[in-house]
C-alpha cells in the first residue's frame, strides 16, 4: 500500500509538472532545425517562466545555437528576466533585466546598458502561456526593451520591432499555436508541438 501510494504520487507529479510544459519546434524554409520548450512554474507567490532552445542551422557554416530565457515574477510583478544566448559555445549576448523599485535597469554582459521607465504588460516569454487580450506592452527578454503589442486579426499579436525584426503570435482558443519571427537575416517559425 505504502508503494501504491508513493507510485501515485510521483505519477501525480509528474503529470503536474508536464502540465506545465509546452513543447515547440523551430523551423527554418519548411526544415525543423531545433527545439523549444517552456516550462511554468509557481510556488507561493513566485512565478517562474522558463525558455530553453537548442538549434542547428547552416548559413555559410554551421551554426549551434543555445538559448535559455528565464522570468521571475513575485506577487504578480515582474521583478527579474535573463537571457543567454550561446552561438557555437560562444556567449553572444547576456541580458538582465531588474527591477529597481518603479524602473526596469538593462544590463547587458554585465554592464548597464538602459533604464527602463515604462512597465510592460506582460513579457514575450509570458505570450507562450496566454493570449495578450488588451495587453499594449511586452518586455522583449531577448533585447532587453518593452515593445508594443497589436492585435492584427483574431487571435493574432504583433509584437513591433525595429525595421529588421517583428514577431506574429498566433493563438487559437487561448493557446499560442506559433510564432513567426521576422529577423534582418531570417524568418523563423516556433510552432507547438
């Protein structure tokens, strides 16, 4: 009996924790090129989103590229963002983003780069969780900036960027179905599993 229940609970767990789970594939010109996945997580009053991708693409050469992304609210505030993003076990960009009582300080390896004094709605890695109804404001974990959110149809986001960069939620029935990401260089599609 005593096994039965330990069994039980662990399957409980387990199924709680992958509940928490979305799996997404990257894709690349139709090629799925890498995985992504988010997890979420709350204890008390701590909320912490997670990212991780690893992704294989060849340009000109090979290019193995790690990203991790990690958000941290408390008492439903955003208090914290870091992402890492490795390219052939190179670090080629750290950015942290703490907030420092009613402003948001951007430290980019280390260093602070910007303070940012407007609050976001919500954050970019948050959108993999819900859907951004009447949300204007995403903090973009990945630039370290809050950009502005559109609805351009039903159950699609725009999260504006510079000329070279722009990102197309697509939700159906609350869930975040995939992402287009329009870089200079690439286009790139996230789409769930």
């Amino acid at each position: 009996m005593k096994w039965a229940l330990t069994i039980t609970f662990f399957l409980f767990l387990n199924l709680s924790q992958a509940q928490n789970k979305i799996d997404f594939s990257i894709v690349v010109g139709g090629k799925d090129v890498g995985d992504f996945y988010v997890t979420k997580s709350v204890s008390g009053d701590t909320t912490v989103y997670s990212g991780v991708s690893k992704t294989q693409v060849s340009l000109a050469k090979m290019f193995a590229i790690d990203y991790t992304v990690n958000v941290i609210h408390i008492g439903g505030e955003l208090w914290r963002s870091t992402m890492r993003n490795i390219v052939n076990n190179d670090t080629r960009d750290a950015i942290e983003v703490k907030r420092d009582r009613d402003v948001f300080k951007v430290f980019e390896e280390g260093e602070l780069e910007r303070t940012i004094n407007i609050k976001p709605d919500i954050t970019s890695l948050e959108m993999y969780y819900s859907e951004p109804k009447g949300v204007s404001r995403t903090l973009s974990e990945v630039q370290g900036l809050v950009k502005n959110v559109t609805q351009v149809k039903e159950n699609v986001y725009k999260v504006e960027g510079e000329s070279s960069y722009e990102s197309y939620f697509h939700y159906k029935n609350g869930a975040l179905q995939k992402v287009v990401v329009h870089y200079s260089l690439a286009k790139f599609e996230i789409r769930r599993d």
